[in-house]
C-alpha cells in the first residue's frame, strides 16, 4: 500500500505523530509519502525514515495563492497513492478539496479544538464543515472533535489511537527536589506541567491555590514547569497575591518534578491527549485535572477530575487529595494500573491499518 501523509506546520506534537506513524507503516512494509512545509521536513526527518518527502507552502493562516498551489501539490502526490491521511483540520479541507471528484479515500486526524477567537473560530466552524462533508473517514484525538464530527453529519468518525508517552526516567529522588525546591520535607508540593499561554488556563491554579491557604488553611507549595507569553503576567499575580506558586520555566527534569508532588494538577480548558498527564500516569502520582477534551480518554479513573473553569470544585479536589492519604494512595494505584492500558506504538498502527482496510485499502 502507498499512502500519503500530510500536515501543516508543526513543532511538536502533530510531527512527532507523523513521525511516529509513517516510521511505523513502513517498518510494516508500505510505501509513504510525506508532504509538509519544508522546515517541518528539516525537522522531523521523514525521509530518513525511508518516507518520500513532498514540500507544501502551508502556512497556518489562510492565503489563497499559497492555498490553490498546496491543493494542486496534494491532488498530485495523491494521484499515485491508495489512500490520503491528513492531520490538521486545515490541511485536511484543503486536502478534501484537492480531492474532489478523485476516487482516492481521504483520512483525516484532528488534533486540536477551536482556537479562542471569533475571527478564528468562524474559519475553524467552516473548516470543520469542509472535512465532515468530504472525508471519507475523521479520526479525533478526543471524544469532543469526535463528536463534533458526528453533529457536523461526518460520514464515519472515530477516536484516533495515539501512541502514549513512553515511561520517563528519574534522575533524582523526591527529597533531592524538595531540597532543591527549598521545602521542608512535610509541605505538600502540586506540581504542573503547562505551556503558558491561555488553553491552560493556569490564572485557575491560582484562584485554587488562593482558595486552598485562605478557606482551607492548607500550607502548601506549588510549581509550574514551563514557558510562554503569560509568564510575566501569571509570575506578577503569584507575588502581588502572595500566592505559593513558582513559575519555573522551561525544565529538563519533569520527571523528578512529577516523581516528587504530591498532586500532579492539570487546569487546561481544552487537552487532546496530554502527555504530562500520561507520564504521571506512568511514574503513579496522584492527579487532579479539568475534565477538558481528551483529558478524560488519557486518565480513565485514575483521577480526580473537575468541570473546566471552577476553582471551587478544584482547590475541594485538591484539599481532599493532600488531606486524606487513602486517597492519594487510591489514586497512585490506579495510575500506574491506567499506565499500562495506554496504547503502544504498535496499538497505533494496527489501530491506523484497520481504519484503511475499513474504506476498502488494504
């Protein structure tokens, strides 16, 4: 089987997915062609995983020039290949549209919701219109784009198998952390791995933590692991509230970090499949987070989860975690049972090869 591969641009999760997948199908015997930006290409190497590499000039805002150029480019690649797989609500329209009245099956993954605003979220409506109409077959990376779909009147939709983090190392012990955090061995620590930037929503971790030292009377720490364009602003709220939280920037030692909290806390309001979350699963932390997009299809039960968006609900959740060992202890045991559900590479591809064969490519 030949199969194409295309995306957008990407950074992190999207190209590593790809990267993933066509290594993947490749080392099952097929044939890929991956067309991306070339700097995504420069990036993430699909051809040295024996992948022929297509350029597209995609940008990740519209231009109609550049858009017609991208369709003729995709309708091409497609013309020798079984099946087309597009991740990206925006290179899956232009790829739907490149592929009108060709009889090449088009797949295509979602990978996040719509962004915050209105400009934006009238292209995404319409795009998403686009994919729903003419894809043969979309995959989320949550329940929420899933369903999305099925209002949109999608011919078929599914929830994509997406490779799980792998289990990370710790290089050091909790009290290594806790002493180089400057805490006493007693002070519980909430630990969060976040991008700072809005969809995290961590202005809400603040509002808990208030809750929690001014309701609840808990004494505690609180660390963010990360960085983006609201660090200033988040870092200046924390001292003139005198809040217990510490913005610590971009860290290579996420691991100590989640092996050494207490509560590992996720505020995003809108998650696909996050992998913060699926490393606490795997090292056993005890994990309170929004029930936001696909945060629920990661965890399972293996933690406390609170509507997005309310800080009432989250500091009770975490007060009832750091006060009661029973449950933190209840929660680890069933992040480490949960850890080992979460989906292989492997999983992923026989997962993506069923869903060809279900469109008659095989």
């Amino acid at each position: 089987m030949r199969i194409l591969l295309a995306l957008g641009t990407s950074t992190g999760g999207v190209g590593r997915h790809v990267h993933d997948l066509a290594g993947g199908l490749i080392a099952r015997g097929h044939e890929v062609v991956v067309a991306a930006p070339p700097e995504v290409e420069a990036q993430f190497d699909y051809a040295g995983l024996g992948a022929t590499s297509v350029a597209l000039e995609l940008t990740d805002r519209p231009h109609p020039t550049r858009d017609v150029r991208t369709g003729r480019v995709l309708r091409e690649a497609a013309a020798d290949c079984d099946l087309v797989h597009a991740h990206g609500l925006r290179v899956g329209a232009l790829g739907a549209l490149a592929l009108t009245g060709a009889s090449t099956p088009l797949v295509v993954t979602l990978h996040n919701a719509a962004p915050s605003g209105r400009a934006g979220r009238a292209v995404h409506a319409a795009l998403e219109q686009v994919v729903a109409r003419r894809a043969d077959l979309v995959l989320g990376v949550s329940s929420d784009l899933v369903r999305r779909q099925e209002q949109l009147g999608a011919r078929r939709s599914a929830l994509a198998v997406v490779p799980a983090a792998t289990m990370p190392r710790i290089a050091r012990d909790r009290y290594a952390v806790r002493h180089e955090l400057g805490l006493e061995a007693r002070t519980p620590l909430l630990v969060t791995i976040a991008r700072l930037a809005p969809q995290k929503d961590l202005d809400l971790l603040l509002d808990a933590v208030a809750i929690l030292r001014n309701r609840h009377g808990l004494e505690l720490a609180s660390v963010v692991a990360g960085e983006g364009p609201l660090r200033q602003r988040l870092s200046a709220r924390a001292r003139a509230e005198a809040l217990p939280v510490r913005f610590l920037g971009h860290r290579t030692d996420v691991a100590d970090l989640l092996g050494a909290s207490d509560v590992v806390v996720s505020t995003a309001r809108w998650e696909g499949q996050p992998v913060a979350l699926q490393e606490a699963l795997h090292l056993g932390a005890a994990i309170v987070a929004t029930d936001a997009g696909g945060t629920a299809d990661v965890v399972g039960d293996a933690a406390l989860l609170v509507p997005v968006g309310d800080a009432e609900t989250l500091a009770s959740a975490l007060a009832d975690v750091l006060r009661h060992g029973a449950v933190r202890d209840d929660l680890r045991s069933k992040a480490i049972h949960r850890s080992a559900e979460l989906p292989s590479l492997e999983h992923s591809i026989d997962a993506v090869l069923t869903a060809y064969a279900s469109l008659g490519v095989s």
